[in-house]
C-alpha cells in the first residue's frame, strides 16, 4: 500500500534527520576552538611581552645602566604587560617590577636579578594558565561530544521503536483491510479481517468490516436462492462489492 510506504519512509525520514542534528551539534562543539584561541591569544600577549622584557634586560648587560632606547622599549613591553593582566597572581608581581624599575634601569645589580626572577614568574604564570585552558576545553568538548552521542542513540531508539509501533497498528491493520478487500473483489468472499494484539480502534474497525462482509455474504446467498439462482446475462449483477474497486464507464 502507497500509505504504508509513505508512513514507513516519513517516519524514516524523521530519524535521519535527528541524527543529522545530533552530527550537527558536535560540529558546533568543535567549533568551540575559536573562544579557547581568545584565551590563548591573550595569555600569549603577557608572555611575548615577558621575552622582550628579558631579551632587553639581556642586551644591556649585568651593572649596566639602560641606554633611553632600551628603557623605553623596557617600558612597552611592561606596559602591555599590565594591561593584559588575565590572572590573579599577576598583579602582586606587576605592582613590584614597577616599583623596581628605576633602579634597574640605573643598572642596580640586586634589582635587576630579582625584575628577571618576577618576569620568569610571570610567563610561568601565563604558560600555566593556557595549558589549563586547554585542558578544559579537551574536557568540555569531549564530555559535549558523549552527550551528543547519547542523546543520538536515545532519538535513534525512540524513532525505532516509533516506528514498530506504527507498523503494529497502523501499517499492518491497513494493509490486512486492503487484502481482505482485494480478495473479495476476487471472489474469496470468505476472508474477513483478522490479527492479533489488536488496539482497540482497530479492533473495532475490523469488526465493522467483518459485519458488512457478512451482511454483503448473506444478501449475496438470499439473492441466489435455495437451487443458486444466478442473475441472467446481460443483468447486472446483484452483488453490493461487485464493482469495487473498478473504473466507472459513461
């Protein structure tokens, strides 16, 4: 029947297209990458910013005051530095390199070993907080991704069992009507409609069409008579069913 393959393949159809959207949902997962790169981006501010610290407190010498050009870059650097503060520990340490600055660029040897120890924490700090970053978006995306997963199978096996149960008690009792139908039209006028674990307007349906093939079987038996008079040639024929099903001529 064209209803039940329509029925069959809706439902199908439904199916495919949930797990279309459970594939789709993890795509936007791993489109989550773009907002870890943000954080990344701004942890990598801090930390370039700390190699050029130590890069120029490197060119300069030991005991060595800092020429204006290198001071000047010094100052840059540390300024991007302290306006890209992205965690907490950072700020006891920024507050202590700007204090300690004029003496090193006045070339205090004291004062600059502990600015290349605070510039060292602070990258660590920086390194530290990407790699966590990272972690957590492994983390997030891979517990995003099973929970796609599952809630995939979940849809998958409702659709399944959707569609068993249609087929129980839409399709088959649909399909039986149009057997019964069918035969009767070819002449089995003893079939009826039968099946079992039947719900209860299909029951009822059946029972129907049981009674009006029944009625149609004995109106059929009362018109032929006790000796099985037949209608004559050329005279239509009796039969309530008997033209079912066939095109209308004139």
């Amino acid at each position: 029947m064209r209803l039940a393959q329509a029925v069959r393949v809706g439902a199908w159809i439904l199916v495919g297209l949930n797990l279309l959207m459970a594939v789709g949902a993890i795509g936007i997962f791993n489109r989550m990458a773009p907002a870890i790169a943000v954080i990344i981006e701004r942890n990598e501010r801090s930390i370039n910013a700390c190699v050029d610290m130590l890069a120029i407190m490197a060119a300069t010498g030991s005991g060595s005051a800092f020429p204006n050009a290198e001071a000047e870059a010094f100052r840059a650097a540390f300024t991007r530095a302290r306006d890209n503060v992205t965690e907490p520990q950072e700020a006891e340490i920024l507050d202590r390199m700007a204090r300690l600055q004029p003496a090193l660029f006045r070339g205090d040897a004291a004062v600059r070993g502990s600015m290349i120890d605070d510039t060292r924490k602070l990258d660590q700090i920086n390194r530290e907080a990407m790699v966590r970053a990272d972690r957590q978006a492994q983390q997030l995306g891979r517990a995003g991704a099973w929970g796609v997963v599952f809630m995939a199978l979940a849809v998958f096996l409702a659709g399944v069992l959707f569609i068993r149960s249609l087929t129980a008690r839409v399709v088959r009792p649909l399909e039986e009507i149009h057997a019964v139908m069918t035969a009767h039209r070819n002449g089995e006028t003893l079939r009826r409609c039968s099946g079992a674990d039947l719900s209860q307007d299909v029951a009822a349906v059946f029972t129907g069409i049981n009674e009006l093939l029944d009625q149609v079987q004995a109106l059929h038996s009362g018109q032929a008579g006790p000796g099985g008079f037949q209608p004559a040639a050329g005279q239509p024929d009796s039969h309530p069913l008997a033209g079912a099903g066939q095109p209308r001529t004139g």
